[in-house]
C-alpha cells in the first residue's frame, strides 16, 4: 500500500511538472513568436497537439483493448511524453501514424523476460524518422533565421531541442521531486552525470577549440539521465551493476553527443545500455541464484 501510495503521488507531480514542460514549450516555440509577429496564433499553438494526441492516442487504445473507457495516470503521462519529445516541425499526420502503430506493437509484444525501455526506443525509431524526413530540433523561426544561445538561455531551456525538454531548470526540479520518493534510484542520475562531466571537461580543456563551456549543458541528456535512466523495471538492481549502468550511460552519451555530434544521443545510449544489460542480465541472475544456492547449503 506504501508503494502504490508513493507511486500515485509521484506520478501526479509528474504530471503537473510535464504540464509545466508543455506551457514552456508552447511559449518558447510560439506564443513567443506570435508576440513578435513572426507567426500566427493557430501556428504558434501546433505544438501543443503532440501532447493532447499522444494522451489521445494512448487512452483510445487501452479503452479498445479493455473494450470500455479506461486510462491510467501512467497512460496520460506516456502520452505527455510522446509530445514533449518530438521536434515542433514533425508533421502531425505521421506523428499520429507513429504514436498509434508503435504503442499497439508495444502492448502486442511485451515480453517480461526482456524488459527493454520502450520510451527509449520510441525516441530512436522517431530520431531514424525526423533523419529520414529531413526534419531537425529547430522550430520553425530558428530554422530560417541565425541565432545564437548563451550559458544562461540554455540553463532556462531557450535553446534548440525537442518541444518540451530544452528548459534544464525544470528538468532539475522534476529531479528534486522524484528525489523524495523512497523507490527513486536518486544514485543513478548522479553517477551518470558525474562520469559525462568529467569527461567533457577533460576533453574541453584538452581540445579547447572543439567545445563551448555552454556545451556542458545537454538538456536531452538531463531529462533522460533523471526522468527514464531510473526507471526501476530496466535497470539493475544491485548496487555495483547499478554504476557501472549509470556510468556507461554518461560515457556513451557523451561520445554520442559530442564526437558522434547527435544532440539526442542519450536516448540511443540508453537503448544501447539497457540492451546489453538484457542479455548480461540472465548471466548476472543465474550467478547469484548459485550463490543463494550455496550460501543455504552452507547453512
């Protein structure tokens, strides 16, 4: 009951922290425009239809399935986080084509002996999608005119990336919530940041002319290390699997981010971490299920 009474309460901060997101987002790639004159009021809105159709899209499917109207807090928060991810210039048809064939492909093949992490995945199959299209992070005003973000403007989430998860300052506060939940690997986020800093700045300040201070400020590998990397059921539950998965998380994502120059190569760093630690995971379990084995024969 203690569980399932912490899990309600963190998901529904949750929720309201997204919703914050989601404001931020329409301001930063819109309303701020329409202010300006630059766009329209209808299209400085769009962006705000990824969300509402992910929620859309997340509730018709489970209440077809259940055959009666039926949604959870986790299912208007899958749907929260299908829109905050995706670029503001991703077309609204295919979104809505994505969203509903890859959430029906993920109830058809869960498979609890390979628990992989589907929001991972969803944002690989979606970054494959946008190259294929052609389509980047810019919204529509930074595609067709120079700019040029500082350390400050990036902190505060004015900056290039996803619709709603530029604005590192809330990403930390979400941080702090989760960080009062007894079942959060609050360890995890922290091992993962602390490996991707010490590389950055060691590479920083050995190829000087390669990177920007402001660099060190990845607001995609922030929002993945404290909102998905924790997640219980796709990672280790022991303490010393649990930073070598944290820490192989920061390594690859740097390379990712900044020798592979992917900005959203975090989430294809978790991908890769959490497939590899499904296949050493059956290796791991037998190992100690030997030595619980052992240790009562012994007793």
């Amino acid at each position: 009951m203690h569980y399932e009474e912490n899990t309600k309460k963190r998901e529904i901060l949750l929720i309201f922290m997204f919703l914050i997101m989601i404001c931020y987002g329409i301001y930063k790639n819109g309303l701020t425009y329409y202010f300006l004159g630059k766009l329209s009021f209808i299209e400085a809105l769009k962006p705000v239809l990824f969300p509402l159709l992910g929620i859309f899209i997340s509730i018709a499917i489970k209440s077809i399935k259940e055959k009666k109207i039926a949604f959870s807090r986790k299912d208007i928060l899958l749907g929260i986080f299908y829109g905050l991810v995706m670029p503001t210039e991703f077309p609204i048809i295919i979104y809505c084509l994505f969203v509903t064939v890859f959430t029906i492909l993920k109830e058809l093949l869960k498979m609890k002996f390979f628990m992989i992490s589907w929001l991972a995945l969803y944002k690989v199959i979606e970054m494959i999608l946008s190259c294929t299209l052609n389509i980047g992070l810019e919204n529509k005003i930074e595609a067709s005119t120079p700019y040029l973000y500082g350390i400050l403007d990036t902190f505060f989430g004015r900056n290039v990336g996803a619709f709603g998860t530029t604005n590192i300052f809330l990403i930390l506060i979400i941080y702090g919530i989760l960080c009062t939940s007894f079942y959060y690997k609050k360890e995890l986020p922290i091992t993962s940041i602390v490996s991707y800093l010490i590389l950055f700045f060691g590479y920083f300040f050995f190829f000087q002319n390669r990177l920007e201070l402001k660099d060190a400020l990845n607001s995609t590998f922030l929002f993945v290390a404290i909102t998905i990397l924790p997640i219980n059921k796709t990672t280790p539950g022991e303490k010393k699997e649990e930073n070598i998965y944290g820490i192989s998380f920061g390594i690859l994502s740097f390379i990712f981010i900044h020798v592979c120059h992917i900005i959203e190569g975090a989430y294809l760093s978790l991908l890769l971490i959490n497939i590899l630690w499904n296949l050493y995971f059956p290796i791991w379990k037998k190992q100690w299920t030997k030595k619980d084995k052992n240790y009562s024969l012994q007793k």
